[in-house]
C-alpha cells in the first residue's frame, strides 16, 4: 500500500540503475542535448547583448527600448507556451521541433533588414518569441523527463549542458561576425544555423519511438484540465513559480547585459567577451552539477544552495573590481545554469510527467515573464542610473526573496513518486 509519508529527499536511486537507464535512452537525451545546443530561444539570448552597441550606435537606440524588445518576446513566448505544452502532450514533438526552428530561422534572417524604426525592431522579436515556444525549454525538459526516473536529474543536466554549449560559443562567434563581416550579415548566419539545426532534430526525433512514448496514452481534456486545476491548487506550485520569477527576474537580464557591465568595469570588449564565455562555462557546469546532486539530495536545497553562489557572484560584480569578475562570473553562471534544470526536475517530482508539458507550460509563464521584467530592469536602470548598480541591488533582493521560497518548500510526496513511476512504465 502506498504511503502518503512526505520525504526530505530522493529515494535512494542505485548508481547501476541510473546508468542503465541513461544507456537506455541515449537518442532522448541526445536530441535533448542537440535541442539545447542549438535553440533558437538560447542563441536569441546569448547574442542579443552583442547586438546591443551596434545596433545603438546605427539606429541611436536606447537601452530600455532595446531591452523591451527581449521583454516583448518573452512575453509571446509565455503565452503561446501552455498550448505548445498541450500539443506535446498530446500529439509528440516529432514534426513541432524542426518546424518550429525553421520558423525561427526565417526571423532570424529577416532582422539583417532592419531600419531605424525601432517598432520594427519590436515586432520581429515578437514573431520570433511566439514561434521558438515550440522549440523552447518546455519541449525538451519534457522529452528528458518522459524517458528518465531514477536519473532524471542527473539526464537534464546532461542535456542542458547543451544551453551551456550554446553559451560558451555564441559569445565568441557571434563577436567574430559581427567585427569581420557586419550585424547584418551576423543575423544572417544565425538564421543560417538554426534551420541547418532542424535536420538532426528532425532525425533524432524520427528515430526512436521511446521519445515520444507517452504520446500513445492521449489523456482526456477532462482529466488534463483536471491535473492543471490540482496543480495550480498546491502550495508547492506557486512557491515554485514564485522561486523561478524571482531567480530568472535577476539573472536572466544579467546575461545579454553582462558584457556592458564588465565594460563598465573598464575591462575591455575583448576581455568581456572571454569572461562571458567562461560564464557559459559555468552555466554548462552549473546544469551538470546540480542535476547530479537533485538525483542524490532534496532539490530545493540543493537550488537554494545554487543561488546563495549566484547572489555571492552578483555582490562582488557591483564591487566594481576586475579582479573579480572571473569569480563573479563563475558563481553566476553556476546558479544561472541551475535555475531552469532544478525547475523542471523540482516540477516533475511533485506533479509527475503524464501531463508534464501543460503543468510546466503554465510554470514557464512565470519563468518567462521573470526573464521579460529583468531585461526591461537591467534597460531601465542604465538608462536612469547611467550604470548597473541599481540593478545588481534589485537583482541581488529578488535571489534572496528566490532562497526563501527554496527553504520553504515540502518535502516530495513517496504518492506523487509512486504515482509517476507507474505512469512512466505504463
């Protein structure tokens, strides 16, 4: 008889299962990586703050106007993201993957013809933010937590190391274009990359049934609704939300912004952009690393662990010293590569995966529109402040308002466990 005892952590998972299960599903976990690594949401962000100088030197744009345009997509984005999480339940991700990225790479292409009406500017990212929802973190940490139990955890984190991938090199790459060729043309290639990008998914996806093995089960829209309401009527979910609005609220922005900063800090565009490429480092670390300890530990405490790092990271950036910016940058990268991986893991614990892509769908909203509101933050207080200190200040309230909901979380329920294991071999 199963019991409704609360845990404090993960029942204890043999290392020898664990490793079979992530033999078993290697072509989930590589089509979860390669999603990752090459998603149009990720190289959206991770290339956007080298945009920024060009861009505001050509067209004479602010950076509040420039950061509203992340605060726009990312707005569409979480609206369009419960009805993509529905269809993935439902129906797979097999054709709404590669489609949704060869959309992408439409809109990637058509901003190297933009002018200097910002509206424009405005509006391309947000086609471009509603269309990435079906290529976005909601499809592919439901891919990863189908296919995996017992090393759930420690699978995300592998396959978020591709979003750390995604970091390292489009920083660097992006740089290079831009200096040797133009924005323009720089667009153009990334446009270039995300639809070469749809071809492996498309195979990956294709080729093993076990991807989309829940898809056969098709809940009714009674019983879907049914799993949202409960949901949504927990205490767990809307500490969880509440977490992730706060976390991605001060760090998200961080990210496009953290070059501006570093030169803020007199150091230069060159070595800003090996410091933010060492950040993507982390941030592959960080993916790791925490979905490791989830598979071991209880994964509030080991998220709130990661963002007492990141708060540490963001009071040594408002120091103002170049000395530590490569410290800096380790610690946020770290809580930066946690936050999305902990999320997903900590929703699937205490919701189950049989209508994962929905419940998560409505999680994302908050993660969304914490990411929209922090780039519209880092724009704004610049603008006001003509620097970032008043923006770390917010950033570094909001990771501790993050902590507290962390601390405050129940533990697992061994029912909700149960219950998921049961739907996962059914």
């Amino acid at each position: 008889m199963m019991s409704n005892r609360r845990s404090r952590s993960s029942a204890a998972r043999p290392l020898s299962t664990m490793a079979s299960e992530l033999r078993d599903g290697w072509v989930a976990l590589l089509a979860a990586f390669t999603g990752f690594a090459l998603s149009p949401m990720y190289l959206m962000v991770y290339s956007f703050g080298l945009f920024i100088a060009p861009l505001s030197n050509e067209f004479n744009w602010s950076r509040s106007e420039m950061g509203l345009t992340l605060t726009i997509s990312g707005l569409l984005t979480a609206l369009v993201s419960p009805p993509a999480g529905w269809i993935a339940d439902r129906y797979g991700t097999r054709y709404m993957v590669p489609l949704s990225m060869l959309l992408a790479a439409g809109c990637f292409a058509a901003f190297s013809r933009f002018g200097p009406d910002v509206r424009y500017f405005w509006l391309g990212y947000a086609v471009l933010g509603t269309l990435i929802a079906g290529c976005s973190t909601m499809v592919f940490t439901r891919i990863v937590s189908a296919n995996f139990t017992f090393a759930r955890g420690t699978a995300l984190g592998l396959a978020f190391l591709g979003t750390g991938v995604c970091a390292i090199l489009t920083p660097l790459l992006v740089n290079a274009g831009i200096e040797r060729f133009s924005w323009r043309t720089t667009y153009l290639l990334i446009g270039m990359v995300t639809a070469g990008a749809a071809v492996p998914m498309a195979i990956l996806l294709a080729s093993n049934h076990r991807i989309d093995r829940q898809r056969p089960l098709r809940p009714s829209s009674q019983a879907e609704s049914g799993a949202l309401r409960r949901a949504l009527s927990t205490r767990e979910f809307w500490l969880l939300a509440t977490a992730c609005l706060c976390l991605t609220a001060a760090l998200t922005g961080m990210v496009p912004q953290f070059v501006p900063i570093l030169e803020a800090n007199g150091i230069s565009a060159s070595g800003a952009a090996a410091i933010a490429s060492f950040m993507g480092a982390a941030v592959a670390g960080g993916r790791m690393f925490s979905g490791f300890l989830a598979d071991r530990f209880f994964a509030p405490r080991v998220a709130a662990l990661f963002v007492v790092g990141g708060t540490a990271g963001s009071l040594l950036l408002m120091t103002g010293a170049s000395e530590v910016a490569w410290l800096a940058a380790l610690a946020i990268g770290l809580a930066f590569g946690a936050e999305i991986d902990l999320a997903g893991y900590i929703a699937s614990r205490y919701f189950g995966t049989r209508n994962f892509g929905v419940i998560y769908g409505f999680l994302y909203i908050f993660i969304v529109i914490g990411s929209s509101a922090s780039h519209m933050l880092y724009g704004a207080m610049y603008d006001l402040t003509g620097g970032y200190f008043a923006a770390l200040v917010a950033a570094i309230a909001l990771l501790l308002c993050s902590i507290v909901c962390f601390l405050a979380m129940p533990g697992f329920s061994d029912l909700v466990r149960e219950d998921t294991l049961l739907q996962e071999q059914s």
